[in-house]
C-alpha cells in the first residue's frame, strides 16, 4: 500500500487546536477524506474521519446526538445508553476509517504530518492559493 497523494487544508484559527483538514490518495485508487491535523497535548498527530453517534428517541424514534438532553423532533426528555471508551468517558465519536495497526498509523501519520508541515512553509510565501482538492464535508452544503 502506497500514499499516492495528500491533501492538506490550512485552518487560521489560533484558539482551536484543530490545525488542518487533510485527504489521501491510497494506491491512486481510492480516497480516505476528512483526516485532521490536530495539535494535543503530545505534540501534533493525525485523527482518522468520524461521525458523533446517535440514539432514536422513544417516543418518535429521530436518530438524536447522543448526549442531547431533548429530542430535536418532538421534545421528549432523551434517555441514553452510554457507552464508555477505554478511559470511561462517554463515547459519543465512531472511526469511520482506521488503520488496523501501529505500522499503517505511522505510515499515514508520517506522510501527513510531512505535506501539513510543506503546505505550512508554502503558505508563508508571497502569492500563496490553498489546494483546492482539500474539501472537508463540512464545505459541502446539503
């Protein structure tokens, strides 16, 4: 497996610790979008694309963020089943997409981290345009 292409998308905001939105190309065949550049605590790494979790309501069955305290459709107090985490948090994001193991995390997270750290070079000179390959689905109006 080769990273044939990445894609990174600067963020401006300083108080975020989201620092980028980021696509690769696997093999020139197929496409993993919305990974982030994220500055923790550790220092930055790469997050794999997820979506918050849901519940269906009791009483009208609308699928509803888990964690909300009302139903977004009808109003009904919402009654959840939290699921933990490794830590015991409150589950409330699923991988859409993820490496199995250390080996391909590293891989990818290498390869990124290589093209935000280019692309953050790059956007420092004179002239500089954003790729617009880069789209995360949040650009993308329903």
């Amino acid at each position: 497996m080769e990273i044939s292409e990445v894609n990174i998308r600067l963020l401006d905001s300083r108080n975020d610790k989201l620092r980028a939105f980021c696509s690769i190309t696997i093999d020139n065949a197929f496409v993993v979008r919305d990974l982030k550049v994220i500055d923790g605590a550790k220092g930055i790494f790469v997050a794999m694309p997820s979506r918050k979790i849901t519940c269906r309501c009791i009483k009208c069955r609308t699928k509803n963020f888990v964690k909300s305290n009302f139903c977004n459709e009808c109003g009904t107090k919402m009654v959840h089943a939290i699921v933990p985490d490794k830590t015991g948090r409150p589950k409330i994001y699923a991988d859409i997409a993820h490496p199995i193991n250390s080996q391909c995390r590293n891989m990818i997270q290498d390869k990124v981290l290589a093209a935000f750290h280019a692309e953050k070079q790059n956007s420092k000179k004179e002239g500089y345009k954003p790729p617009v390959g880069a789209v995360s689905h949040d650009d993308i109006e329903d």
